[in-house]
C-alpha cells in the first residue's frame, strides 16, 4: 500500500480557504437569527423551516447513516444526488488540464461527461466480454496524474458486480483514489464493499437515495470514505448543498424500513421473472444477469424494436451504441402493471414482424414458446377488456366504446365541453381508451345527457371488465393547485356512493354542479360499484377536474390485471 492523500490533493484546494456561512461563525446559543438574510417568519403552508437556510451536513442524518452502515459519522458525506459527489470527486482531487480519471466502460455516462466538464483526460479500460474490470489492463494503462478510478458495482447498464478480489487489487496498487459507485447496491447489500474501508484508505464509497430508496427526486447522494478524504469534500462543498426538504425525506425513508424492504424484495423478484418472460420473447438474444433493479437484453434489433416501444408509449433506454453493449436495450423493472404493457408492446411488434414474414398468419418465433407464454396464451389475462354499449331513451341516443388495457386515447362528444374534458381525464388519467357519443336534449338542460352517459360509461365498464379476476378495492388521492379530492372504489358489486364534495357555486364550467354526484351516482349503480368520493378546496373547477382525475387513478388501479400467473401483485406481497 503506497497512497498518500496529501500527494493527490492539488495545490489550490490545499491552500483553499473554505467560505464560511453565517451559521459557521455562529457562536453560543442563539434564538434570535438575524445573521442570514433569510425571511423571518415561515410560510404557510410549506414544510416547517424553509425560510432559514438548512444545517450543512446534517448531524442525525449522517449519525443514522453511519450507525446503518458501521462507520463512523466522520466517514459520511452527503450530496446533492451521487452525481454532485462524483463530480465534487474530481475538483477535490484533480488538477484541471492535467490529470486524468479512469473509467470501465461500458458504464454510467455521468464519469467521462463531469471529467470533461472539469477539463480531465478519460483512461479508459474496457470490460471484459462477460463485464468484468481486467485488473491488470488497467494497472498497465494508468499513467502519473490518473487520481480516480470510477468502478461501477452492480454495473450501469450492465447490472453485474465486479470480484472483491479485482477491486482489493486495484486498492492495492492505485496510487490514487478508486471511487466504488454503489447506486444499485441495496439489491445486492452483500456485494457492497462498504467493509473495506477500514483496510483502504484509498476508498470512497457512493451510495443514493435515488434507486431503491425511492427518492431520485429529492436528490440525497451519500459518500463513505475516510473522515480525511471526507474532510477534503467538506472543504469544498456548498455550504447548503442539501435542502432541507430532502434531509427530512431522507431521515423518513430511513426509518421506514420495513417500506424498503418490501420494495427491494418485490422488484428483486419482479426483476427475476421479468427476466425469464424476456428470454422467451421472439427477438430476444440474450438477458444478462443483473444485480440491480435493471436488465441488459440483447436483442436481434435494438433501434427498431427501441421505436417500437416507445410508439406504444414504453421507454426503455438503448444502450447499443455503447461499446461491447451492440444490440442491447437496458429495461428497468416496473409496476407489475408497467411490466406487463412493455411485454405486451415487445410482443405486438414480434406479431406484427413475424406475421409479414411467413406471410401465413401463423406466428413462429425464433424460439420455442416458454412456459410463461404458453400459460398466458390459454388463460384469460390474454382476452381484450372492451365494450360498447349503445342506448338510446326518449331523451338521449348514446354510443360508448371502452378498451381498459388502453393508451389514454380519448374521442368524445357530448355537446357539453367541460363535460367532454372530465370524461377526457378518465380515458388519459385512467390509460384507457374511450370513445363517447352522445346526442341528448340540450336544448332542455345537460341533465339527461350526462346520467345517461353515465350510465352508459357505467355498463361498458362493467362488461369490460368481465368475471373481475383479480380485481379489488383501490383508491386515490391527489392534490390540484388548492385543492384535494380521495376517491376510494370496491367494484365487488353493489352499488353505493357517498359523495362528500362541498361547491361554493351553483354552476361549473356551464354544468349544475348537483349533477357531478348525479354523474357519480349513476355510474355506480351501472358499473355496481361502490364509490366514495371527497373532495376538499376553494376553486370549485379545481375540485372536479381533481375528483375526475382521482377517479381515473382510482379506476386504473381497480382494474389493473392481477398478473398472479405472471407477475406477482403488489398486493400478495403485502
Ligand atoms: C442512478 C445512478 C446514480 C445516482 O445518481 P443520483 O445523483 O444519486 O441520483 C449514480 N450512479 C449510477 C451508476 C447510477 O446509475
């Protein structure tokens, strides 16, 4: 072991001077702060403490972490994601226009994109076939100014992790730092090399919040290495680089472990059987094995089958202009729900594809059909959801067309728009497809028309959603602007509504406002459903278009396929 930190510390980071904020100079016990600049007295409404700038490297967060891990709180640093960390990395400990960093590809992009930004060379080392770092290759490669090493563990986008042998040689004879980016490690916790610390004071450890903790959006990334490199990143870090909303989400998902997991357990497990549908779908070469919540597929024709998918609205991400990753598509693990629209959509361009080539109409794939797609072709989860139900009273002459496994595409005319906007949010809220006609007496009041589209609505709902396998009671929340509304659903068969929606006005975008719970309670009773809606706020429109969006949501959930001879449910992982 030859590492010296104070040799790869450049000079005018050695020298640097870190600024100091108001709360660093704060001395004794204050409870009058006037030093800041901020605004006094917080804002309704807002998450407590956002008017007063965050604490710098919050203490119980780092003491949690640390007790988490087994390391010290002198070993933590918190980022503003992992990608400031990997960034900061590079400022910390390399000189601009001199030095260089080493990266494996294929790997994450962020590495060689923030060396560029911080004007260093990029060394690289390729992996080998199968994905692993060939340690001495990249010994033989490394030239005086290399400081970093970026090691990827599970791999991005390759989902594999590399030997504890390799990365220990690599400690062993790198002079500078080897960073161990481990974003996808909560899936594999036993592969993390997190242990190693104590042994190589040339190790920085990268974790997130953003993959399995669920908060990419809050942008939490942690450091773990020595308190002295940790003290070198302190040094040059903003001084609030985290807010205080995220420290507070963090905190929370910390304590919520029995949440994370549940959800690491689930996507392992859906990520297992996603894999082996994958491998059975015409098309595809080759899954690789993953570590993370990730699978690299080979495919026979990545950027035709890329488009494809996303025509059917399923982004993946393609991969296969990466080096040694030709030919391959990386797909995360979804909802079971997701998971099955992306098979759906792979094997609807297999269809389509196959069929234009043996011009017979039979479907031949390039492999034997598997297990799974033999039991999804006999059973029922196969069967389109559709209906259309056409009444015509004295009053109303209506057409309703409804496919539950849709797109959100959405065709309707009732002669009343704010109503066609509503009935629009349950096609696009709910990822239906629904076409509504509907000619009633307006020349009287919309009164007819809007029950009896209800009730049309109602009756295509029901008979879409057939014998109800694998259907439950869901709900949805959601906030609009100053509004609120819940709305909870049971479709197993008996009609009932409770309607607790207070309107200020009388009228809403030309509509009765009675006639929103006369819309609900008519489709209850045609759909047998029972609906609890509430609704809460002072904009009366905001109300209703969040009632109907709630419902939407309410309504996808409800009759999304239990996949049990698929995809596990969510709920019997419960
Ligand atoms: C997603 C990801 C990260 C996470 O970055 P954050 O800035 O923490 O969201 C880091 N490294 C890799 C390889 C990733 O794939």
């Amino acid at each position: 072991m030859n590492f010296n930190l104070k040799s790869i510390i450049p000079e005018h980071i050695a020298e640097l001077i870190p600024y100091a904020s108001a709360r660093d100079e704060l001395q004794g016990e204050g409870s009058v702060f006037l030093d800041a600049n901020e605004l006094p007295q917080p804002l309704p409404d807002m998450p407590g403490n956002v008017n007063r700038y965050p604490v710098e490297q919050p203490k119980l967060l780092r003491e949690k972490l640390a007790a988490v891990k087994g390391v010290e709180p002198e070993s933590v640093f918190l980022g503003n994601g992992s990608d400031e960390i990997i960034d900061m990395m590079m400022r910390c400990f390399c000189r601009p226009g001199k030095d260089q960093v080493m990266v494996f590809p294929p790997t994450f992009g962020m590495y060689g994109v923030r060396a560029r930004v911080n004007n260093l060379e990029v060394i690289t080392a390729d992996l080998d076939e199968e994905f692993y770092v060939k340690p001495r290759e990249a010994l033989s490669k490394l030239s005086t100014g290399t400081r970093l090493m970026f090691i990827c563990h599970p791999n991005n986008p390759t989902g594999n992790v590399q030997k504890t042998e390799t990365i220990r040689e690599l400690l062993t004879h790198f002079k500078g730092i080897v960073v161990v980016d481990e974003a996808y490690i909560d899936f594999c916790p036993d592969q993390s090399v997190l242990p190693l610390l104590k042994e190589y004071p040339n190790l920085a450890v990268l974790q997130t919040f953003s993959k399995a903790y669920g908060l990419a959006g809050a942008r939490i990334g942690v450091a773990y290495a020595s308190p002295e490199i940790i003290s070198v990143l302190e040094k040059i870090s903003f001084p609030y680089n985290l807010g205080t909303p995220a420290i507070r989400l963090a905190e929370k998902a910390l304590n919520s472990h029995a949440i994370y997991r549940m959800n690491v357990e689930s996507i392992r497990a859906s990520r297992d059987q996603l894999a082996d549908i994958i491998a059975s779908l015409p098309l595809t070469i080759k899954v690789y094995p993953s570590h993370a919540n990730f699978l690299l597929v080979k495919v026979a024709d990545a950027d035709v089958l890329y488009r494809h998918l996303a025509r059917s609205g399923v982004i993946v991400r393609n991969r296969s202009k990466e080096p040694g990753c030709q030919g391959c598509l990386r797909i995360t693990t979804g909802t079971a729900e997701e998971n099955q629209l992306m098979i759906q959509a792979w094997k609807s361009f297999g269809t389509t594809k196959l069929l234009q080539r043996d011009g017979t109409g039979s479907v031949t794939g390039p492999k034997q059909q598997s297990k799974h797609e033999m039991k999804q072709n006999t059973s029922d989860s196969q069967k389109a959801r559709e209906a259309t139900i056409q009444r015509s009273t004295a009053e109303t002459s209506i057409t309703v067309r409804i496919r539950l496994d849709g797109r959100g595409y959405a065709n309707i005319s009732t002669g009343i728009p704010f109503y066609d906007h509503m009935l629009e949010q349950i096609a696009r809220h709910g990822m239906m497809d629904l076409e509504v006609d509907a000619r009633g007496d307006l020349e009287v009041d919309p009164h007819h028309t809007m029950e009896d589209t209800a009730i049309s609505l109602g009756m295509a709902f029901r008979q879409a959603l057939g014998d109800k396998k694998g259907i439950d009671r869901y709900g949805f929340e959601l906030p609009m602007d100053d509004s609120r509304a819940k709305v909870l659903i049971d479709l197993g068969g008996r009609s009932f509504l409770k309607w607790d929606v207070p309107f200020s006005g009388s009228a809403i975008g030309n509509v009765p406002a009675t006639l929103f719970q006369h819309f609900f309670r008519s489709f209850a009773d045609a759909a047998k459903c029972n609906l609890h809606v509430e609704a809460s706020g002072e904009d009366d429109h905001h109300k209703v278009e969040a009632v109907f969006k709630a419902f939407s949501r309410a309504l996808k959930m409800a009759v999304a396929r239990n996949h049990s001879d698929i995809m596990p449910s969510t709920k019997e992982r419960l």
